[in-house]
C-alpha cells in the first residue's frame, strides 16, 4: 500500500475534503486508513451496569485509500506516490530495498 500508519494525507473526498490528518491505522484487507480528527462518527454506548450513566464516544471511522494523498515530508504538498528500488547493504552484500518516491518532486519518502 501507498499509504503507511503515521503518515501525513490529505483528503481528496468526503465530508472533510481539504483537510489533513495522520494515519492512525491502515487496514489493507479493506483497502482503509483511519486518520486523526477526519471523519469523526459517535458511538452511543449503553450502560454497563446499573446505576452507571451511558457515553457518547467520538472516534474516527476509516475512509476508503482512495480518498486519500500523501502528504511529501520534503515539499509539503499531496502528490502521488511511486516506488523505485535502491540499493542497501546489510554485511557483505547488497540488496536492492523498494522505497516509496514522491512524484511531484522525485525525493524518497521512507
């Protein structure tokens, strides 16, 4: 996936569009991240036992990846993310490590 946990995006669509946020879970299976303080839902909780009182709890629910773009550490604005192989040493030999790139001005992301 393009878009890695603690990541900062930028929302392309939804009720929070223009906003940005960190990723605070990426789920790959369904193809959703969570991001901090975008699309914020309440949750109404009942109470457990008698005598308690119930809550309102607000968490952000996930929103489709598609929605999403990544904010480049290095210029600081959303573009879109490639990969490009480069070369690691680990001991005496060399591996080629696939890396995330920012396309709008060439500098490795990870």
């Amino acid at each position: 996936m393009k878009i890695k946990k603690n990541d900062k995006v930028f929302v392309l669509a939804g009720k929070d569009r223009g906003k940005t946020g960190k990723v605070l879970q990426v789920f790959p299976r369904q193809q959703r991240a969570s991001v901090e303080g975008i699309n914020l839902l309440i949750k109404h909780v009942r109470p457990q036992r008698r005598g308690e009182t119930g809550q309102r709890i607000e968490f952000p629910a996930p929103l489709h990846i598609s929605n999403l773009q990544l904010v480049c550490p290095q210029c600081g604005k959303p573009s879109r993310v490639g990969y490009k192989y480069s070369a690691v040493k680990e001991g005496d030999k060399t591996k080629a490590r696939k890396v995330r790139l920012c396309r709008r001005c060439q500098q490795l992301i990870d």
